[in-house]
C-alpha cells in the first residue's frame, strides 16, 4: 500500500506549476490549449505511459500520472508547452504516492483554489479523465481515485460553507469594477473573449451592474452572440476591436490566445482606460501601462482581494479537510483490497484443486457418492476460508506484505498468481 506500485517499477506522482510559486508570465510558458494536451497525451501513449490525466487552468497546469521518475512527466510538460525544464524546477512541485493522492484532493475539492472555494477545477479533472480515457489511459487506480475526489467535492459543497457565494476570478473581476468604477451603470464596458471565463464575468456584469452599456467581441462572432441574446447584449465583429476599445470605460479581455491580443498600439483613447486581464498566457501586453490614463489590472491581482465571505469559508476549512480524510480513508482501504486481491484469487484456485484431487480420490472409494452434496460443502468451505484470510490482511493491526508473502509460501502461489 505504501509504495503505489500498481505497475511493477512505477510510481504515482503529481508534478506541475500553480500560482502559489509561478506568476501569470511562468504559469503561461507552461499552459496548455485542448490541442496541446491531446499532443501530450498522444506523446504519452507512445512513450508506453500506462495511466495519466493533464490539466491546464488559468491557476496551474498538473499532471497525473504513472511513472519510474518524475522527469518522464516533466518531460512530457516542457516537451509539448514553451516552459523549459529549468523554469520548471525553480517554481514546481512535485508529489509521489500519498502526497500526490493528498495533493489531487486537495484541489479537487477546492481548497487548493487561488480562490477558496472555487470548485472550476473538478469539472477540469473531469474532462481530463475523458480525454485520456479516450486513448486507454486511465487504469482502475487512476479511475477509483478521481471518482473519489469528485465524491470529496460534492460532499464538500454539500456539507460546508466553502464554496458558499459567489466565487472565481470573474466575480471578483465584478467585485473589482464595482468597488473601483464610480457611476457603472453608465458606464461603457467592453468583454474581449466569450470562452467559460468570459461567460461567467459577462454573467456576474448584468447581474451586479445594471449597465446596458456591455459590448461583446469574440474571435468567432457567433459564439458571443449566443451569449448576447441572453442578456440583450450588443455584439460587434472582431475587426472592431480597436474602435470599440477607444469608444470604452473598461476593456475586459479573456481569450485563449497563446500570445498578447491587445498593446498599447490599438488604444487610441484619451479618457482613462481600465483593462482586467483574465487570461492565462497573459493577452495583454504590459506596454500599455506606458500609457497614462491606461490601468492594467491582472488575474493574480483580482485573487487577492478578500471579503467576509471569503473569511467565513476559511472557517470551514477543518471539516472539508476531515470530509477528504473520510473518503481517503475509503480509498486506501480499496487500494489494499485491490493489492490482495491476486492472491485470495490464486488461493481459492489453489484450495479448488484440491478439493477436485480429493473428490476424485472419494468417488474411486465411495460407491454412492454424493456428488452434489460433496460439491456444496467443499465450496462453503473453500469461501469460508477465503474470507477469514481476506478479513485478516484488512485488519489494520496485521502488516499486509508480511502475510502475504507467508500465504504465498505456505500455499506456493506465485506461479498461480501469475496466471489470475
């Protein structure tokens, strides 16, 4: 149990960047869009990776996954992103076994978040699952566990306060223009990218803003007008984007681009300009603050800002971590089940052969031998010794590798075990 080895010589490792050590600039070297993760996973695949999920967020891109070193994953990382793995290791982490099974959880269930309680990433471990699934890359181990860190998020935000409110950068982007911004309902504000991030700010503006005032310009027109025809917003073509900009109050831009989409040479404004970054590469270049009326706000700078709800959260810190230890505990009672469970099947095996010696032996003796009857105790006989075995290695007191070893001996089951 201790040692994870689910493949002989492998081990289970998170590795990957957040924004508790690597600025937005770092964090967007290694960023990974839908096509730079299939590409990695494919590399995965051929590289005879058994098991890994990859996730790329605007807070942290990780990877799960089986290996004989960690280099074989950081490898993958630098390999398929700009990050180098120099960068790497002066911002990363990296966790083996137990701490990667803590780690994933932790995140999972939001506590890990930039933002307490912002639950985004399991819906990002999620379709991380399905992508790798898709190229036969989720063993049972990789498969039990996310099921049950998905288990752990639910709980959490069923039985605790963390993930109470409003929550994510895109409110607090809205927290931000409200606090900041006199008189916003007139004011004119311009959303650049309608991927999730843009969606939920544009969302949390209506909402809490009661401006009528809010353009939308998405790279593909169409998408934003989805969008627009909720809230009866006003949709403009891309082309737009720099007269649109001069004609705006504050320009909120969340694309998905790898590389800036807005600089300083298509702001012609003369009034003061807010511009909220909230994307991850950054894609707004940092020469518009040589611009003065021009006010560059980045993502990392919005998660600072807490309030009382945040506070209030915190507060229900101790009882989502002992929903995760209650559910871990779950887990690892599978995972030394599982690590058993070849050899309960190669001992059963064992005692069935010789009850079928034996019953061979009876039936030469016995004229009327009753085959039926005899075949019913046996069998009653072989499950019951099966499960006192079985409860034995759960039993916290007993050291499970030690049994084992003693079962193998005493019934000589490696051979058998390698054909269950």
């Amino acid at each position: 149990m201790e040692q994870y080895q689910i493949s002989k010589g492998t081990y289970f490792y998170a590795i990957g960047i957040s924004y508790k050590k690597a600025d937005a600039e770092i964090r967007g070297h290694f960023s990974l869009d839908d096509s730079g993760k299939q590409a990695l996973l494919e590399q995965a695949k051929n590289s005879g990776v058994e098991s890994l999920i990859v996730t790329s967020t605007c807070n942290r891109t990780e990877i799960y996954g089986f290996a004989e070193h960690p280099y074989q994953l950081i490898k993958l990382l630098c390999d398929n992103t700009k990050g180098t793995v120099d960068e790497f290791q002066k911002v990363a982490y990296i966790y083996k076994n137990r701490d990667a099974i803590s780690h994933m959880f932790r995140v999972g269930s939001g506590l890990d978040s930039q933002i307490l309680g912002d639950f985004e990433i399991i819906g990002q471990l999620k379709n991380a699952t399905i992508a790798s699934k898709k190229l036969g890359l989720v063993n049972s181990f990789l498969e039990r566990l996310i099921n049950s860190v998905i288990q752990a998020s639910k709980r959490i935000k069923t039985e605790t306060n963390i993930s109470s409110g409003a929550t994510s950068v895109s409110f607090a982007s809205v927290q931000y223009i409200l606090n900041e911004v006199t008189d916003v309902a007139s004011k004119n504000i311009l959303l650049f990218g309608t991927g999730k991030i843009g969606r939920n700010t544009c969302e949390n503006l209506v909402k809490h803003s009661k401006n009528s005032h809010i353009t939308l310009i998405n790279r593909t027109k169409n998408k934003a007008e989805r969008i627009a025809g909720k809230f009866n917003l006003i949709v403009k073509d891309y082309a737009n984007l720099q007269e649109e900009i001069s004609a705006t109050d504050v320009l909120i831009v969340a694309t998905g681009a790898q590389l800036p989409t807005v600089d300083k040479d298509i702001i012609q404004n003369k009034k003061p300009l807010i511009i909220l970054d909230l994307s991850i590469p950054k894609n707004v270049n940092s020469n518009v603050t040589d611009l003065p009326n021009v006010t560059l706000i980045h993502m990392d700078q919005l998660a600072e800002m807490t309030d009382a709800t945040l506070e209030n959260r915190r507060l229900d810190i101790p009882r989502a971590e002992a929903i995760i230890e209650d559910i871990k505990a779950e887990f690892s009672s599978w995972l030394v089940t599982r690590r058993f469970a070849p050899t309960i099947k190669a001992l059963k095996l064992k005692l069935t052969d010789f009850k079928n010696a034996e019953l061979d032996t009876q039936r030469k003796k016995i004229a009327d031998f009753n085959e039926s009857q005899a075949e019913l105790i046996s069998n009653n006989i072989i499950q019951k010794i099966t499960n006192h075995f079985a409860h034995h290695l759960k039993d916290d007191a007993v050291t499970t590798d030690e049994s084992l070893e003693l079962i193998k001996k005493v019934f000589q089951l490696e051979e058998t075990i390698k054909h269950v």
